[in-house]
C-alpha cells in the first residue's frame, strides 16, 4: 500500500504549516489559511482579528486569560463601530460570532486545565502530608 504523503506550505499571514489541499492563495497567489485571509481582510478595517489571533496562539498559560480578555474587548469595540455604519457587514458579523465561539471554547478549556493544575497540586500535598504521617507513626 502506497502512503499519501500531503505537502504543506507556510501560511504567509500567521507563519503556521498549511495544507495543499485546504490553503487559499492571497491576492500575491501565496498559500494562506482561508481563516487568516479573511481576518485579514478585516484587520484592515479593525483590531480585533488580531487581539483574537492573539488568544488563539498563545501557549502561555498565564497570559490566556488575558488575551481571551482583549479579544473580546476588541470584539465588542467593532461591533459598536458596525452598528453605527451603513450596510449589513454580513461576513464580518459572520466571523466575529465565529470568534467568539472559539474564544469561549478556548475560555473553558483553560479553566479546565487550570482545574486541573489545581488538582494536581493539592494532591500532591495531601500526598506530601500523607508520606510525614506515615513516617511519624512507624517512629513512635
């Protein structure tokens, strides 16, 4: 059996790989993420693509939550913008609700991680106490 093998391409808007098979070509015809290109396009016009990239990348357990936080703050600032301009923005409405629901996905998985983190170490102090108990009454 032969192996299918994909060939990957650098997204030029966030530097990740891309996939042949799901990469768009912006107007330079380079390989980007359909995602990227649209956010883009909206960058233009706005902070919050970026604040929500932000979130989205950040491995930094302790600046998640505040990135999560300056998404939405940009989120919420372009959404008054767009009620106070002409015309419907139906795409753009379209990929902040999209945004918000990852940030919300992103949102719960951090805090349970961080409940996590939590459990993790009250276990290992009950098991720190545990180990001086049972050291202290063999003593005695």
């Amino acid at each position: 059996m032969e192996r299918e093998e994909s060939l990957n391409l650098i997204c030029v808007q966030c530097g990740r790989l891309v996939r042949v098979e799901t990469a768009t070509t912006d107007e330079r015809g380079q390989a980007v993420h359909s995602e990227c290109y649209d956010l883009r396009l909206y960058g233009e016009q706005s902070e919050w693509p970026e604040a929500y990239c932000k979130a989205l990348w950040e491995f930094e357990d302790a600046l998640l939550a505040g990135r999560i936080v300056d998404a939405r703050g940009e989120i919420s600032k372009r959404l008054v913008e767009l009620s106070h301009l002409p015309g419907l923005h139906a795409k753009e409405r379209e990929a902040i609700s999209e945004a918000v629901q990852a940030l919300q996905s992103l949102e719960r998985e951090d805090q349970r991680h961080k409940a996590s983190e939590i459990g993790k170490v009250a276990f290992e102090k009950v098991s720190a106490i545990s180990r001086s108990f049972a050291r202290a009454s063999r003593e005695y």
